[in-house]
C-alpha cells in the first residue's frame, strides 16, 4: 500500500454494495482513506467499513439521500470535517427503475433522474468548494453504456446516464483552471444484484453481445476509477472510459 496517500480521502456515494463496494476497498488498498456513503444498508456499510479499517486507513460511513440537496451537503461538510480534505469524489449512487415508456410512471422516471442524475449533481456541487479551495481534486461519475446506447425498458436509467456524461463534460471545462480533472467510467454488463436477478436466457443473450464473451467483475470498474483519481491521469479529463469487454465500440 502507498503510504504517500494516506492523508487523501476518498468518498464514495452508494458504497454499501456492487460496484461503490469495489471502488472503496480497491481505493482503501491504494492508501485513501474513504468515506462509505449509503443510503439504507447500514448492516452492509458497517461491514464494509470494517474491512477497510482492517487495510490501516481510515474510514467513515454516513448515511445520507445524494438526491436530497441538504443531504448530500451534510455528506460533504460531514466528511470534510472529520477527515480534513477531501481529494477524491465518486458518484456511483444510483437506482433503476425498469418499464416500457407506455407503462412507466411519472414517479418512476422523476426518481431515477432524483438519485442518478441530480444525486451526481448535487455532490460536485457541495464538493467543488472544498476542492476549488485545495486547488486539486478527482471527480469520477460513474455512467453506463445505456447512457450511451439505450435500452428498451430503460428511458429513465438511459437519460440520467447520458446526462452524467453531458455533466462530466461540462464539470470537466468549468474546474479544470483550479487542478481539479473530471471524468467519467461506463460500465457494461457486471455482475452485481442488479445483474443476478436476471433469467439465463437473458444473462446468455447479454453475453454474446460482449466482444469478451463474459461478463466484467466490480474490480474491473474499480480498477478504472482507481487509475482515474491517481497520478498517472493528472493528464486526463472530460473523458468517457467504458469498461464493457467491447460491448460498444
């Protein structure tokens, strides 16, 4: 472990499981300290704490709604006054909610947009002071490749991820003068909760469309982030990197 980093905080939104759950251990291994952000997993956050304690950094969970203004600035002030900076911020925070256009609720839409698009916003809003001031910061929302491409059933999941891009883009040019790089990471088909619910016809069509043949783990997301937030990309910003074994080319 890099013990250089040790005084670098990381927080990351949706933590408790999949792929927030990587990005945290995969951070904590590198040095960060970090900061779990859930929203209603507190048994799976409490563990995931643990686990990063474990590695000989610091850790923090807090709970907190990112769609919620007033709440994601809590998470923000929170963390910045129990770990001292906060260098890294991952919006990995999100929620789908599935039906074709014609049967979709109001609701349904309005809440994905809530938590995935404008819980994003409101982090790199309450963030940006902190950073803005450090002179220096990573910010790495995670998108998806249907924010890219569509999916039938997914108007909701596909706007709120396409808009991230859009937003990582525009947060990338506003903070660049201040040292801060801005940049995104689209997964494609990962092995998460989300995935496991899936039926095998569903899982084996999935998988032929993939280059790669296979589905991608939470590490492998993790491990784009991790180069993301290091020095190696100080270089790189308002880039999209699809981590989809060649779904979409």
């Amino acid at each position: 472990m890099n013990r250089v980093l040790k005084n670098k905080t990381a927080i990351v939104t949706g933590a408790s499981r999949g792929i927030g759950r990587a990005i945290a251990l995969k951070l904590a291994d590198k040095g960060y300290n970090v900061v779990i952000n859930y929203r209603s997993s507190r048994e799976k956050a409490e563990e995931l704490l643990k686990e990063i304690e474990a590695k000989g950094v610091k850790a923090l969970a807090l709970e907190g709604d990112v769609s919620k203004f007033e709440e994601a600035e809590g998470l923000i002030n929170t963390a910045f006054e129990a770990m001292g900076s906060i260098d890294i911020l991952v919006n990995n925070a999100g929620i789908t909610r599935d039906g074709l256009v014609l049967r979709m609720k109001e609701e349904d839409f309005d809440k994905v947009i809530e938590v995935n698009l404008k819980g994003a916003f409101n982090c790199i809003k309450h963030v940006s002071k902190v950073m803005m001031k450090q002179r220096s910061g990573r910010i790495v929302n995670i998108s998806s490749v249907i924010g890219l491409v569509g999916n039938a059933g997914q108007i909701n999941y596909a706007a709120a991820k396409a808009g991230i891009i859009g937003m990582t883009k525009a947060a990338a040019k506003e903070f660049s003068s201040r040292g801060i790089t801005v940049n995104a990471v689209a997964p494609g088909f990962i092995e998460t909760d989300m995935t496991e619910v899936l039926s095998p016809k569903v899982k084996e069509a999935a998988i032929n469309a993939v280059p790669l043949k296979r589905m991608g783990k939470p590490l492998d997301v993790a491990n784009a982030v991790a180069f993301l937030v290091g020095e190696e990309s100080s270089y790189i910003t308002g880039q999209i990197i699809n981590v989809d074994g060649g779904m979409v080319m």
